[in-house]
C-alpha cells in the first residue's frame, strides 16, 4: 500500500460576495486554479487520472458536475476523468480523503483534489409541484446561496428542528459552553489579527495563485492578489457590532462572511511523484469522520480530531500545527472547549493554533475551505520545519472531518 502524498497546491484569493471574483464563472474559477496548481507543482495535465472537487452549490453555471465541465474548461484531456463532491463545508477536505483513499488503494498514481464556491453567483431554483410536468401549482423560488437549502422541507427533519439556522447552531454552541460576547468577539479579533499579518508579511502569497479579472473598455484588467475579506479591526469595533436577531453573542463580526473562490491540491502515490520527479510536499497520515445532532452541528470536529489522531498513532502533544474552521467564533471556541474532554484534558495550545487566522477573517466559500485548510497547513509545516498539522471542519446537518499530514520537507 503506498502512501497519499501531497505534492503541493494553490488557490485563489478569496473573494468577498459580489466582490472581484464574483464576474468569474465557477467552473472556470475552479478550473483555471487546477490547472495553475499542475502548473505550480510542475506536473503535466495529462499525468492526472482523476479529480475529485468540492462544490455545494451547483446551481447556475456550475450545474451538474462542476469538476469536469472545470477540467475541460481550463483545458485539460477529455481523458481526465472528475467527480464532485458535496458535504458541505468539508467538501474539498472529503475530496482531498477520497483522492488519498484512491492512492492508498493502489487505484491510482496521480490526481487533483478541489474545491471552489461562488456565493456571489449561486442562482434561484424555482421547485417543481408534486404533479409530474405541471406547469402551474405550489411552486417557489429558492436562493440556493444558502447551502443547506435542499427544497421543500422534509417533514421528518422539521420535526427534529433538523434545519435550523447555521447562526443558531453557532448560538447553542456558545449556550451549551457559557461562551460570552467577549469571548466569541476576542477570537474573530486573533483571527482578523492574524490573518492580516499573513497577508501583509507575504505568508499568504505562498499559496495563493493571482487572479487576472480583464478588462474592458471601460475599465483596465486588474489582478487580484490577496483576500479581500481580512480587514484591521478592534475590540472597539467588533463590541459596537449589533446581535443578529435571536441570539446573544452572534454578529457580523464574529462570524464567517459570503465568499467566493477555489483551491486545488496534487496528491499522488511513491512511485507516481517518483516518476514525475517532483517532491512531495507532506503526506496524508489519516482522516476520519463524525457525526452528531444538526442544532449543534460545529462542533463534530471534537470527536473527528481524536479518531483520526488514535489510526494515525499520535497522541495530541504530537502535533504541531492546528487548523480548526471557524465557520463562527463561537463554534470554533466550542470545538477547543470540547476537545479536552475527548483527548484526556490535553487543550491546544494558542501558539499552535490557526497561526495565519481562520475562515472569519480569511472568508468561507463553502466548497473550497477543506482544501484551503491542507494547503495552509502543509505550506506552515514547511515554514516552520515542523511534523505534523491536523485540520478539522465542521459540517452543516452536524457532521465533522479531519485530517492528519506529515511534513515531508523537514
């Protein structure tokens, strides 16, 4: 069995809604930064034998399978075969699995995992009544920006409250934990801090590929280069934020925006990179997956982190990195108030922690996160010469992923 290594990646700044991205199609913006990571790592497109790309939305131009349509945009082989994924926030992060599972296998050599989102595009799905072809009767019109908009309501789902709100979830994670509004505000403060020094120091330029948006005859191309929605802020700023209706702690500022953009990674086994001749970056030492009720769906990542570290063999004061999504402040403070109980009391340390910020300040397109999370944490591996990185995402309907890698460029 050969190991899943991942020989490096790119992906786009991220865009805020209706921002600079936001006049590129999706499968072009997915597509384009495939293509830039072959490019990046120096494989030929023609090497990759499959692609496995996250999406949640799919309406409008990304109908149906956005990894292909993607791949054969951006030029690349009809023989490339593509399928996308969807589980939600951890869509390219199950991809990124997937991909690794395949090499693992003895499946295959050398394939791409992605991911990509465009919230700014998403279109309105007008539903269908319950007649066959009927072309009048109970039909509405649904904004499928929103990821967990799945249709009309299932009415076994709204029984259990199976749909609520993600701001809610976030709100009962911080009422089943005590967090407070200074709490949750302090760290959407450390993540913007954070982020914004990456940025600025040039950290972040490591792994983003520019995106040249053309011009027109009114306006001259410009190239997007950093994310746009990092922003320099205080605790003054975020205290004078308003709650969002029905909740005690919830704003804008302490909580993931709308986002586009994409991410893509080149995993491939041994003998695969050996005969690309290209050095791997790290390689993927295990995963798993988790699952719990949907109203308190952030903070799955808990039980994920601790599975995947026990089949890695690692004990917690192993690793040497960590990534933990922060969809909301308080549903990331949750996860590092729930993981001492499931890992002996251990808490991460600070200094260990989303050392470049985290999706609140950096931005959340839905699709591309996971895969965003493995690159920054294989790019910071690198950087600091350390071992081992674990990155784990909570999923809407209350599940959690996660994932273990190894520097392999000590």
């Amino acid at each position: 069995m050969s190991d899943a290594l991942i020989i490096g990646g790119c992906r786009t700044p991220v865009g805020r809604y209706a921002g600079a991205l936001s006049g590129i199609r999706p499968d072009d913006l997915l597509g384009n930064t495939m293509k830039a990571a072959c490019a990046k790592v120096g494989v030929p497109l023609e090497a990759i034998e499959d692609i496995h790309a996250g999406c949640v939305n799919v309406a409008h131009e990304g109908m149906g399978d956005i990894a292909r349509w993607g791949a054969l945009a951006a030029g690349f082989p009809d023989s490339v075969p593509a399928i996308t994924v969807n589980r939600y926030c951890a869509s390219s992060l199950s991809a990124t699995i997937s991909i690794s599972h395949a090499i693992r296998s003895g499946e295959l050599s050398v394939g791409i995992a992605a991911g990509v989102e465009s919230m700014s595009r998403s279109g309105w799905a007008l539903m269908k009544g319950d007649a066959p072809f009927m072309p009048r009767g109970p039909q509405f019109i649904l904004d499928t920006m929103w990821s967990g908009a799945g249709g009309p309501p299932n009415p076994n789902l709204l029984a259990r409250n199976a749909y609520i709100d993600m701001m809610m979830t976030a709100q009962n994670v911080a009422d089943l934990y005590g967090l407070t509004r200074a709490d949750v505000d302090a760290f959407a403060l450390r993540s913007h801090t954070r982020a914004l020094a990456s940025r600025d120091s040039g950290r972040f330029a490591l792994e983003i590929h520019p995106v040249e948006i053309p011009g027109t005859r009114k306006s001259p191309a410009v190239l997007v280069e950093h994310d746009e929605s990092i922003r320099e802020t205080s605790a003054e700023k975020l205290a004078a934020l308003p709650t969002l209706p029905d909740t005690t702690v919830m704003t804008a500022g302490n909580s993931s925006p709308l986002n586009d953009g994409a991410s893509a990674l080149v995993l491939a086994s041994e003998k695969g990179a050996e005969e690309l001749g290209v050095q791997p970056m790290a390689r993927v030492v295990a995963s798993a997956v988790y699952a719990l009720d949907p109203k308190v769906m952030g903070i799955a990542p808990a039980w994920a982190i601790p599975k995947a570290l026990h089949r890695a063999g690692l004990r917690p004061a192993d690793i040497d990195i960590w990534e933990i999504h922060e969809a909301f402040s308080a549903q990331a403070l949750g996860v590092l108030r729930e993981l001492p109980r499931q890992l002996d009391g251990f808490e991460v340390p600070d200094e260990k922690l989303n050392l470049n910020g985290g999706a609140v300040a950096i931005g959340h397109p839905f699709g591309s996160s996971g895969g965003r999370y493995v690159l920054t944490l294989a790019t910071e591996l690198q950087q600091r010469g350390a071992r081992y990185g674990v990155a784990g995402v909570c999923v809407g309907s209350g599940q959690g992923v996660a994932i273990v890698i190894e520097n392999l460029m000590r």
